[in-house]
C-alpha cells in the first residue's frame, strides 16, 4: 500500500506558549520566548542554579495547562510526560478523533525524546549522592524512563496499537513523524499519533550542556554573524496523522500532508556534522514525496545557531538546489522557541505546515548581519509566502539525520 498520509490535528507546548495557536501567532509575530532564567534549585548551595538563557516554561503556565482528564491511573509524571500529555490531548481534540474507534485498534503512538525523565532521575540521584539515603519513589523508574511519555499518551487515549518511543538526539521527533508516517503510509495502522517532548532545563542537564561549550550566552542567532551557539528549550509538539482516505470518510479537517522523509547516519564524529550525508538526507526526504528540487520550498531549517551547523545546513541546502535556491525561503524558528532537542522537529513541522496554509513564514529571530558561510534567502520578516512545499530539517549529535518534507493540501 502507499496511502496519502495527511495531517488533521496538532499540539504544541513550549516557552511560546500552550497551544498550536499560541505558538503560532508569537512565532509569526516575531515574539520570541528566548530569555533569562534563574531556577534556584537549593537554597543553601547558591552555585548550584540553573541561570542563563532559554526558552522556559512557567510551571503556572504548565499546571493550568494539564487536560481535562482522569489522569489519575498515570501516576508520577516528569515534566517531558506532562508536556507530551498537553499536545496530544490538543492534537486529538484539533483533529475530532477523541474517543473514535480507530484509537482502540487502529492507530499508533510514536513520540520521540533526546533524553529521560531529568527532574526525577536528577531528585533520585540528589536523595543519594546528597542525603546519603537510598529510599526512593517507588515510581521513580517506570515514571523516568525513556519510553513513558508514550505510554503515558496511549494510556490516557485508549490506544491498544503500537506504541514507542525513538530516541535520536536532537532529530528524534522527525525520525518519529517520518516513522509514524511510514506505518499509516503501509497500511499498517489507520491513524498515528506522532511527535516528540523534552523536559531538560533541569540541574543536571543544564550544566552537562553548559560543559560542551554549545550554549549561547545571549540568543540564537541562525546564520547570522556573531552566532554564539544554541539556547535550550522545552516542551513538546504532536501531530494527528492520517490516511487520506480515513480522514476524508470522517470528514476530518485536513491541515496538510506528510508527504516525504529521508533519514542519513554520518557515522563520523559526535558532533561534527557532515555535509555529504546531509545533503543525502534532504534529496531522500524529496525523492519520497516525488518532488524536485525544481519546485519552490519553505525550508525550516534545523538552524541551531551554532558556527558549524549552520554553515554545513546552508552549504547542504545550496548543494541540493543550486541555482534555484534564491526560490526558496529559509526560517529558523528555533530563534524564537529555542532548541527543544528531541522535541524540536516535531514543532518545526507543526510551524511549518501553518506557515504554508496561511501564507506567512515566521522571521528569524537574532540576525545581525548575513554570514557569506551562510548564503541562503532568511526570512528576517514576517513574509508573505505561497510556497506549496516544506522542507523541515533535522540534525543531531551523533551524526543522525531526518528530514521531513510536508505539502500544503
């Protein structure tokens, strides 16, 4: 089978906001949720805080967020369980799938994460190695580890398909959607509830990233001079993918499609990226949907603002295109969001499929002044667009690589 996989409801939750609409609108406007943190986490112990730039969620914002539901059979939730359980109960409700059929037998669950439950595996190693005490939650290992934000969604919808987690850094949510798309896609589930979440501006993850020396000290800049590397984010993005076919006979609202997806392994350094296996992973994801690089794309760009990423993605980019890639528009919305690492593709996709139906790509937040490394059309405005395609990247430590490639319907 080869059935046209189409997209009718999404979720979003990130230092933008809570909701698709909320993202959006600050996304397209320009409000970028980029600022400084201070999260004290012992009072006693002042080195001991969680200070800089990211793009955060405010816990009030998070609690008043949490769905409608009896949730009670879920038990102890991290933060990336949470924010997975606030998109997908958006995703379904967007999508008028909520208690249909087809979730009981039909459909999948396939969420992607960069990491586990920090928060809880950071209070269970700080009851340890600093209270001296091996009591912990009883629940600490089922609610921490890699693969509960699935089980957690499929639990609160009544899902009985396949259900997992992929965890590939910082592309694990595309590698997720184009996954997801592929089961629909065969036959092999009807409907697929798909995305990512990630909850890692927690003590432990915040100064294990501070020392890879990736962090920008101000904000994200993509492809611009006087990029000074990444700013963390958190939060999740899900999608409701579907046959066309089951999607029409409900008379589901069909948002876009998911039309393509490619996916490379450098298998070379850790966090070098390689410009050969990129550009292999971009003309995959285009040969999959059956469009050339002739056509005009809007292209979300993994853009993390770091000086060897980003000069390797718009060299990739001018590779595929060539001299037709002055007919492309490039966005970078991790300037307003932050990076939400495995989470991250998922919330470009969701972004970049809203852009293509309103016809307004969100600006690139942070440029100063255009970098000649990086020679490729930025939208530094909200612009008006009428692109049909989108192109959304995905590239991560270890040299993994997932791109998505939407239509608008």
């Amino acid at each position: 089978m080869n059935r046209k996989v189409v997209v009718t409801g999404t979720g979003c939750v990130s230092g933008l906001g809570v909701g698709t609409a909320a993202n959006w609108t600050r996304a397209v406007t320009g409000q970028g949720a980029i600022r400084p943190i201070e999260r004290v986490i012992w009072q006693d112990e002042p080195d001991f805080t969680i200070r800089g730039m990211a793009a955060w969620i405010a816990p009030e914002m998070l609690a008043a967020a949490m769905p409608a539901r009896d949730l009670r059979k879920l038990g102890l939730l991290d933060d990336f369980s949470r924010f997975a359980l606030i998109a997908a109960d958006e995703a379904v409700r967007m999508a008028g799938i909520d208690g249909h059929p087809a979730l009981a037998e039909r459909t999948a669950v396939v969420i992607g994460c960069g990491s586990n439950g920090n928060a809880l595996v950071d209070a269970a190693f700080e009851r340890l190695y600093a209270r001296k005490t091996r009591r912990f939650h009883p629940q600490t290992i089922p609610a921490s580890m890699i693969s509960v934000p699935a089980s957690h969604v499929a639990m609160m919808l009544g899902v009985h398909g396949p259900t997992l987690v992929l965890a590939s850094a910082c592309a694990s949510s595309s590698h997720a959607l184009g996954e997801a798309m592929r089961m629909v896609r065969e036959g092999r589930v009807d409907v697929a509830i798909a995305g990512g979440t990630e909850a890692c501006i927690t003590l432990g993850a915040w100064f294990a990233w501070n020392s890879l020396g990736v962090l920008a000290p101000d904000t994200c800049r993509p492809f611009s001079t006087g990029r000074k590397g990444m700013v963390l984010g958190e939060g999740a993005a899900m999608l409701v993918l579907e046959s066309e076919a089951h999607a029409l006979a409900r008379g589901a609202t069909i948002l876009g499609e998911l039309a393509g997806y490619g996916a490379t392994s450098d298998a070379g350094q850790m966090t070098a990226p390689d410009q050969r296996t990129v550009e292999a992973a971009i003309r995959l994801a285009l040969a999959d949907a059956g469009i050339g690089a002739e056509t005009p794309a809007l292209v979300s760009a993994h853009g993390t603002g770091t000086e060897l990423n980003d000069a390797c993605e718009a060299a990739a980019l001018r590779a595929v295109y060539g001299d037709r890639m002055a007919d492309n528009l490039v966005i970078a919305t991790k300037s307003a969001h932050g990076h939400l690492i495995g989470a991250s593709g998922a919330l470009q996709f969701a972004l970049g499929l809203r852009a293509l139906a309103e016809g307004r790509a969100p600006p690139v937040l942070g440029h100063v002044a255009a970098d000649p490394a990086c020679a490729i059309p930025l939208a530094l405005a909200p612009t008006p667009i009428a692109h049909d395609v989108l192109v959304a990247n995905a590239f991560a430590f270890g040299g993994l690589n997932a791109v998505l490639v939407g239509r608008r319907y």
